[in-house]
C-alpha cells in the first residue's frame, strides 16, 4: 500500500467515536475537578470554623479563588471590580500564609466596575511582588496602584527587591497579542527597587 491509498482512506467511524467520547470525558473531568474542590473546601470551612477562625478563613478566601478561575477565565474579558476583587483575595492569602507584618498596600482610584478587561493581565505584576518582593517593611510597603476611567487603566506595581525578578517577555507578549498598540509597559530596576507601570487605552 503506497501512502498515497493511506491518505485515501476514509476515517474508521468507531475510532472517531471513541475519540470524541475521549475528549469529551477530559473536558468534563477539567470543569468537574476543579468543582469537585471547591465544594470539598466549603465542607471542610465547616468542620474548621469551630475549631480555628484563622483556618477557617484561610480556607474560605481559596475556596471563593475557585469560581473565578472556572468561569471567568474561560472568557475573552471580566469586570475589572471582579479583577481586583481576585487580586485582594490573592493578596489575604500570602498574608494568611505569612502571618504579620506583611505589608502590602494596595490602592484604586476611579470606577473599576466601568471597565472590562482581559482576565489574570494584571496577576503576574502582583504575584511577581508577592514572590520576589520585601513584604515585612512597615515603612516601605510593596505599593499596588490602580487607577481606571472608562478609556483607560494604569496600574502600578512597586517593591523593594528580595529576589531578581523574572523576564517580562511572557507578560509583554500576552499584552501584544490582547492590546495590540494600546497598552504601554515601562519597567525601571536598579536592584534594589522594581517599579512597573502598565497602561492600557480601551478603543470603543
């Protein structure tokens, strides 16, 4: 059989139906997994309330991280209220987790629930903080930053450096790609201090 007569063939029907039922079982394991733990989370904030209101919380505050990463994620663009509303969950944790001090401020001017943007454009700025940042300076606090009106959004990250932090290739390539000549990223470090500042035009 030459590959010319492969090509030829007609797909086998019982192999198509088995891949599709395939994908199909992935795709209902990826949305029930992830269901699965955010209602086991809520069962287990119930047996914890009683006996620690610190854990308690701890739990809650990942177990309500979980509906946004399901739902919100899968869409082209969320609220911006629902973004920080994530952010400020993101941040509690590393606080729960850390304990005190921890100190981060983080700041929003204007009306964040005007604007829609791209889901997770602004978690790698914040968790680059988190991960690479002094977080125990009372007097010099990693600075978070967000200004919006309906045309436009600037976000700012500040930090005092624990760690050199990683490329912003990734970052800069997903804003290509989803705001193609309306945003602008300026980086300045000079070791000690990392500074970001992003800004986005939103075209109507």
């Amino acid at each position: 059989m030459s590959i010319f007569d492969l090509f030829k063939r007609k797909p086998n029907p019982e192999q198509l139906r088995l891949e599709k039922m395939q994908t199909e079982l992935e795709f209902l394991r990826s949305q029930q997994n992830p269901q699965f733990l955010h209602a086991t989370l809520n069962h287990i904030y119930k047996m914890a309330y009683p006996v620690s209101d610190q854990v308690a919380d701890a739990i809650q505050k990942l177990s309500d991280l979980i509906p946004y990463m399901l739902a919100d994620n899968t869409t082209s663009t969320v609220n911006l209220q629902n973004e920080v509303e994530y952010l400020k969950l993101y941040i509690d944790l590393h606080r729960l987790r850390l304990g005190e001090p921890f100190s981060v401020d983080f700041k929003t001017t204007g009306d964040i629930t005007a604007v829609q943007i791209a889901p997770l454009i602004l978690f790698p700025f914040v968790e680059n903080a988190l991960k690479h940042g002094v977080l125990n300076l009372e007097n010099r606090p990693v600075r978070i930053a967000l200004q919006a009106s309906y045309n436009r959004l600037t976000f700012t990250v500040s930090y005092k450096i624990n760690q050199t932090p990683e490329n912003e290739d990734t970052i800069r390539r997903r804003l290509e790609f989803l705001y193609p000549g309306n945003y602008d990223l300026m980086i300045a470090n000079n070791g000690e201090t990392y500074k970001s500042t992003l800004t986005i035009k939103f075209t109507t």
